[in-house]
C-alpha cells in the first residue's frame, strides 16, 4: 500500500512539474 502511496505522490509531483514548466519559461 505504501509503494502505490509513493508512486502516487511521486506521479503527481511530477505532474505539478510539467505544468509549471510552461509558467516559467
């Protein structure tokens, strides 16, 4: 359960990421 958590919060964060690349370009 704590490994689908970790992936979770970790596709997130990178999701969140991508979307501020364009914001800050």
């Amino acid at each position: 359960m704590s490994l689908i958590a970790a992936i979770f919060r970790y596709e997130t964060q990178e999701l969140n990421f991508r979307c501020q690349l364009p914001i800050i370009n």
